[in-house]
C-alpha cells in the first residue's frame, strides 16, 4: 500500500485512477515498487529505477501514438534480480510482461558478457594469459563508454516495448509462440517489424545510429561494428527489404542466456574484431534508422509506417501498397524504383 501511495504522488490523477499499480502489486506482491504510465506500469525492487523505466516506457507510448496512432494494450517491466512469474500478471490484464535487468543483474550480465567475449578474441589472436587479463581490463573500463545501463534503458527499453505493442497492434490475433522459426519479431516483414522498434528509440540513440550511417556510407571503420563493407550493405535497399534478420539463425540456433530477472541478452565485441554475423546484425539496425528517415522525408507524413503496415496485415504486399499508394506519397510505385531513389545521392 505504501508503494501505491508513493505511485500516486508521481502521477497525473486520471492515471492513478486506473488502479494498474494496485493491479500489478496484487498480481506480483514480491516487488517493493510500482510506478504507472499512462497504459502501463514499472515494478522494480527501488523507487529510482522503476521511476526511471517508466519515464523511458512513457516516452515510448508518445512515440508510438506519433509513428502508429494506435492504442497499447496494458503491459508491465519487471526489473528484478530474480526471475519471475508472469502468468499471475498476465492473468491479472498485463497484454505485455516485459523482464528487465536490475542495475546489479545487468553489471553482473555486462562484466560477464565484456571478459567472455575479451577473452575469446585474445585466443583467436594467439596472446598469452597476461595479455588477454589486460585485454579484459580495458574492455571493462571501455564497456560502459556509450552511457552504461542509463543509456540502454532509454534507447532499448522503448526498443523492446515497439517490437511487443507493433505485433499487438496490426497482428493481435496471431500466436506469438509460433512465429519464431520464420521470423525474428512478428509476423511482419522483418524489416518493417524493426523499423517499429528504431522509431521508438530515444534521440541519443537515433544520433548515433544517424551518425554511424554516414561514417559507413563515407567508407569509414566504425569501431562496433568492425572492419566490413558496411557502405555496401546499407545502399543495399532491396536486400534489406527482403532479407531475414541477420539476428535469426543466431536465435533460432543459439538462443540467447537471458540474465535471471531480464528480458534482454547483452552481446559484446571487441573493437575491430566484430565477426561478420553480429556486423551483420548491427548494419540491420542502422540502416532501419536511415530507412525510416528516408521514407518520412519523402512522404511528409509521420504515420506512413502505420499505412505499410495495415496493407501488409490485410494480406497485401510492400510493393503492391506502392503500387496503389506510393504516387500520392510523392514515393515510386515499384521497389525498383524506390531502390533507385534511395542510392541518389548516396
């Protein structure tokens, strides 16, 4: 009741009047906090972080009315170090269950996943036990350089939330559980189901996905994502427009070791030693950045991606929507056409 009390003191009245803490708490009674969003609700172990995960969920919910200008069903973050029993929330109205790590769970993921992953590239490269300790010293020190976990919870948080509310909200009939074997989010193209998550992704993160475009497209080595043709991939239009989502086979065969208490896994790389998979993955993600800013430049409307996405929920393709949409948006009416635009000037 006290964390309830607390809840309501940091929200607008005709939040608290939706009774989602109190819902949350009865359903979840092993978390000490609860802080509502205006569709759904933060359980965290401290007053701090589930504050904090709810302003980065908020943030989110705005973004995808923005982009989607549809409704999110409830849904619930659950940051704690252990793991936990969504089925009481769901059965409690919580559409979404998303688990996320505590601050402690994710140093704990982090360290582990920075010394793994140092150490097996000073193996590849032949360097002795004192060597790859250095190696493992400096990646740790390097490993929080892009903001550490209050970085991630205000790009991937949001990230994560799209991915579940997109689904929702243009395939909501649809078993999720199924999906798996042939796509990595949705049942939508993969590309459109990624470019759902990026929109809602915050500005530091759209800066630097921005900004990796560029260096890539100028020929230049982007640290994370290593020594690869990235300007090829990324003028590649059709091919992202087409491909599976490089990250699939890696899920499919290898799923990933979710740390106890989070709905993410954190993968680390050496600078300069990404392997072509995981740069594969990264490219995916930037060029779905600069996909999304292309086409709302070229169509001047905010919710073009909700349109796409309504024609490919009723059955139709991506080209075919071009084909019968594309000339009023100012857009080609054939893929070809579209890849054609999106090399000028490139």
């Amino acid at each position: 009741m006290i964390a309830i009390a607390l809840a309501a003191v940091l929200q607008e009245p005709a939040d608290v009047q939706s009774g989602l803490c109190q819902r949350a708490l009865a359903a979840a009674p092993a978390y000490s906090v609860c802080t509502e969003t205006p569709h759904g609700v933060a359980l965290a172990m401290d007053r701090a972080n589930a504050d904090a995960l709810a302003r980065h969920a908020s943030a989110g919910e705005a973004r995808f009315q923005t982009y989607f200008a549809r409704d999110i069903a409830p849904y619930a973050v659950t940051s704690s170090p252990t793991p936990l029993d969504r089925g009481a929330l769901e059965t409690a109205g919580f559409v979404h269950v998303l688990p996320w790590p505590d601050p402690e769970a994710f140093d704990r993921a982090r360290r582990q996943g920075i010394e793994t992953a140092a150490r097996q590239f000073a193996s590849s490269q032949g360097l002795g036990a004192a060597q790859a300790d250095q190696m493992v010293a400096r990646a740790l020190v390097n490993g929080g350089a892009e903001g550490g976990k209050a970085a991630l919870d205000a790009g991937m948080l949001p990230h994560e939330l799209g991915h579940l509310w997109f689904t929702q909200a243009f395939w909501p009939r649809v078993d999720q559980g199924d999906e798996g074997v042939s796509h990595y989010g949705g049942p939508g193209p993969d590309w459109l189901d990624e470019l759902a998550a990026v929109l809602l992704e915050d500005a530091p993160t759209t800066d630097r996905r921005r900004a990796q475009m560029q260096q890539l497209l100028r020929g230049e080595v982007v640290p994370t994502i290593g020594p690869v043709a990235g300007r090829d991939t990324l003028i590649d239009l059709k091919g992202f427009l087409s491909r599976a989502h490089p990250a699939l086979a890696r899920v499919q065969m290898n799923p990933p070791n979710l740390p106890a208490g989070g709905g993410i896994a954190l993968v680390y790389t050496p600078a300069g030693g990404a392997p072509s998979a995981a740069a594969q993955e990264r490219l995916f993600y930037i060029q779905a950045r600069g996909f999304v800013d292309f086409l709302t430049d070229k169509t001047g409307r905010a919710t073009v991606f909700a349109d796409i996405a309504q024609a490919l929920a009723g059955g139709r393709t991506f080209e075919a929507w071009l084909s019968t949409d594309g000339a009023a948006l100012g857009l080609p009416d054939t893929i070809d056409g579209l890849d054609r635009l999106w090399r000028e000037g490139r």
